[in-house]
C-alpha cells in the first residue's frame, strides 16, 4: 500500500457518476467520484453507504427530506432507505461501501456500473 493523494486521483478521470475504486480495507471500498446532474432514486437493502464531499456540495434526496452536504462533511445512507443524489454542479466525492453493494442497488440504469475500476 501507497500513500493515495485525493487530487491526483481525481485528475485521472473525467466521467460522471462512474465511481473508481482507490482502496479496500476489511471488506469495504474506498471509492472517488465526480458527480453532476441527477442519479436515479434506489436503495441498497443490505448495505450502508457513505457519501463524503471532497469538493463542491451535494444534495441527497430522499423520500421524506434533502440532506446538503458541503466540502469536508459526510452523511451516511442507512441500508434500505432509497436515496438519489443530486448534484447541481460538479462535486467531487468520496464512498466508503462494503465490497457487496451494487452500484444501483436494485435499480438497472443506463447509468449502472458493474465493476469498478480500479485507479
């Protein structure tokens, strides 16, 4: 293991809503993403998801309210509660998900990655 800079890794890649795995650690992922627009309501029925705002900020709908996240903060999805993250602009972010979870959950989308890719 080497020591991961954030910013150099975020300026690996440039697509939306592809998150590339950065590290594992006990049975979970470190994944970054770069965000924009839209994703799609879902949920992950037997996961927890962490979303952390390296960059920007996010919205994370939900059904009964919005949870804003800004530069620095972090909010934890409990498994089972759907969620689509909105960003107005283009944030950066950081996940930490248990190797299990499905991008999507138990949505298919055109936007559905299978398998991360590692950077």
């Amino acid at each position: 293991m080497s020591v991961i800079n954030l910013q150099e890794k975020f300026k690996l890649f440039s697509d939306h809503w592809s998150p590339k795995k950065v590290g594992e650690l006990n049975g979970q992922q470190i994944l970054l993403a770069k965000l924009k627009g839209e994703f799609v309501f879902h949920k992950h029925d037997n996961e927890d998801e962490l979303f952390m705002v390296v960059k920007g900020s996010l919205d994370i709908e939900l059904r009964d309210k919005t949870v804003t996240l800004n530069k620095g903060e972090f909010y934890i999805v409990p498994k089972g509660v759907e969620h689509k993250p909105i960003a107005k602009k283009e944030v950066h972010i950081m996940l930490f998900e248990p190797l299990s979870i499905k991008h999507t959950g138990d949505i298919i989308a055109d936007i559905t990655v299978e398998t991360y890719e590692s950077i």
